[in-house]
C-alpha cells in the first residue's frame, strides 16, 4: 500500500511540472512578422563571455531568405533535416534511429532534432540535455509548426543559430570566414559551413580541420544525388554517413587540438582564390611573326624620277 502511495505522489508531481512547463510556453505568434531581437544562446554567451573576463563582440547580420544561397539552404537541409518539409517538427523516424543508438551505446551518440527542434532551442531554451528541456522544445517546436510557414522557420533557423564564438546568421558568418554576402556562398563553402553546424564553436570553416573537410565531402556527396540511391551497399553507405552527420561534436581536447588540414585540391574556390589551371601538354611551337604592313606610296612630284621601292625577302 505504501508503494502504491508513493507511485501515486511521484506521478502527480511529474503531471503537475508538466502541465506547469505546459502553460508557460512562449508565443510564438509575432515571429510570423517580427525578427526576434535576441536569443537565449546569445545572452547564454554573453553571460559566459562576461564570467570569462573576454569581451562580448557580438556578429550578427540578418538575410531574408530569398538573399540566401539555394546552395546553403541545401547543404544545411540535407546535413541537419532531410525530411524538414514532410514531418509537423519532429521526425518520428529520425527519432527512433536515435534513441535506438544512445540506449545501444548508453551516450548520446546520435542526435536526431529537427531545425524546427533546434530553432526552438536556440530561441528560448539552452545547449542542456536534460529530459524537461527536451520535452520544452518538442512543445515549442509544435507550437512554430502551429503559427508559421515552413520557409518562415527556415529564414528564421538559418539567422538566429551560431555559426562560430559570437557568430549568428548565414550572413555574417559568409562575409566572416569567406568575405562574400550569404547570397553568393558557392557549393564547397556552404558545405564547410552546414559541416560545421554541429559544433561551431570547435570546428572552423576558415582553417577546416580534417573532420571538418571529412564532414564536408560527405555533404556534397549527399547534395549531388538527385535520386536517392537504392543498391543494398549505396544505402548502407548513406546511412553510415548519416550516422556521422548526426554523431555530436562535443568540445573537448582532442576536437580542439584537430589541426586544419592542408588543402591539396582546389576544393575551396572563392572569389580571390581561383584553382589553378593544369598545363597545356603539348609544347607551343614559335609562330612567324606577322609580315609588314605595305609602306605608303609618295605623292608624284612633276619631274622626279621614281623612286625603287625595296625588295621583300622570299620565305622558303
């Protein structure tokens, strides 16, 4: 009887947080028209900025999202959230891959929110992975789907998360590691930046390490399949690759201390950095120079002779 008791009480306190955690949710409404003034991220790193003694020099540029790069907008969806248009905020099957890997593991080996999850978080909410804040964002997250458009969500994900230490939106962070507008990222740039979405604060799209130039390969591989592949051996490749994308970077010393890697092919080419061009395997052979344009004649003068004009030399 005492156990039942004590059963009982548990779950009406966790029935009263949850209802609690319920009617205290944010509206969410005005972000249809409104861009959000700041975020929590953006006062968490301040506050840790503050408690550090560094200071807090914030870089954010908003973009609507007609100015973003389709080649970012891409990336990014099929890095973070191939099924962003299909799913209500929360990819049920994404979800079961991940939590039959962490309870196979017992980590959290595998991720598996959505943007319209991570908008949510990156909003209201903090980096913790506690039960309570996970269900906070799944609340939060249905409640985005509920008020605004899919594109809405996706302008607002793309501007408000970080991209590096003190970094927010595409923009500022296209003009911060490559000099160029978030409109005009080419394909190899926005994959570096979608790769390192998972941890920008580690992992730097202007020096990339190795797993950073692993993560983007692996993601213009992804960007060019138009059809996805069907073969046993192409799926159990994607879904290896699939299983890296997800695996979370966590800041520690081994990810910090990744050196960049050398860049050995012209996989990055901005504007002022063209690959160069491979040589003409033939030689050149010397061409004859071009022959002398005919000298002007001279007016006749009344009773001079003709003066000889000189002799071109033969060519053989």
């Amino acid at each position: 009887m005492k156990v039942w008791r004590v059963f009982i009480a548990a779950l009406a306190f966790t029935l009263t947080v949850l209802f609690a955690i319920y009617a205290t949710q944010p509206d969410v409404r005005p972000l249809a028209r409104r861009n959000p003034e700041t975020t929590a991220f953006i006062e968490l790193r301040a506050r840790q900025a503050a408690a550090s003694g560094k200071p807090d020099k914030l870089l954010r540029r908003w973009a609507p999202f007609s100015r973003i790069s389709p080649n970012l907008q891409r990336a990014v969806l099929v890095t973070e959230d191939a099924a962003f248009y299909g799913h209500h905020g929360v990819d049920l099957d994404e979800l079961r891959k991940s939590m039959e890997m962490n309870l196979e593991r017992f980590s959290f080996a595998r991720g598996g929110s959505t943007i319209t999850q991570q908008l949510a978080k990156n909003l209201y909410l903090s980096p913790n992975k506690d039960p309570l804040r996970k269900y906070r964002e799944l609340l939060i997250a249905r409640s985005l789907e509920a008020a605004l458009t899919k594109q809405r969500i996706f302008e607002l994900y793309l501007n408000v998360i970080e991209w590096g230490d003190r970094i927010y939106g595409a923009d500022a962070a296209a003009r911060a590691y490559f000099g160029v507008s978030a409109g005009g990222l080419s394909v190899e740039q926005s994959a570096l930046l979608a790769g390192a979405i998972a941890n920008p604060r580690v992992m730097r799209p202007e020096a990339p390490s190795r797993r950073l130039r692993a993560r983007q390969r692996m993601i213009l591989r992804r960007m060019s399949y138009g059809v996805r592949p069907t073969d046993p051996r192409s799926l159990a490749e994607e879904a290896e690759e699939d299983a890296t994308l997800k695996t979370p970077v966590g800041d520690t010393p081994d990810e910090r201390d990744d050196k960049p890697e050398p860049e050995t092919t012209p996989q990055q080419a901005t504007p002022e950095t063209k690959p160069a061009t491979k040589p003409d395997p033939l030689p050149t052979l010397p061409q004859a120079p071009p022959p002398e344009p005919p000298r002007p004649q001279p007016f006749p003068v009344p009773g001079a002779k003709p003066v000889p004009q000189p002799q071109q030399p033969q060519k053989n």
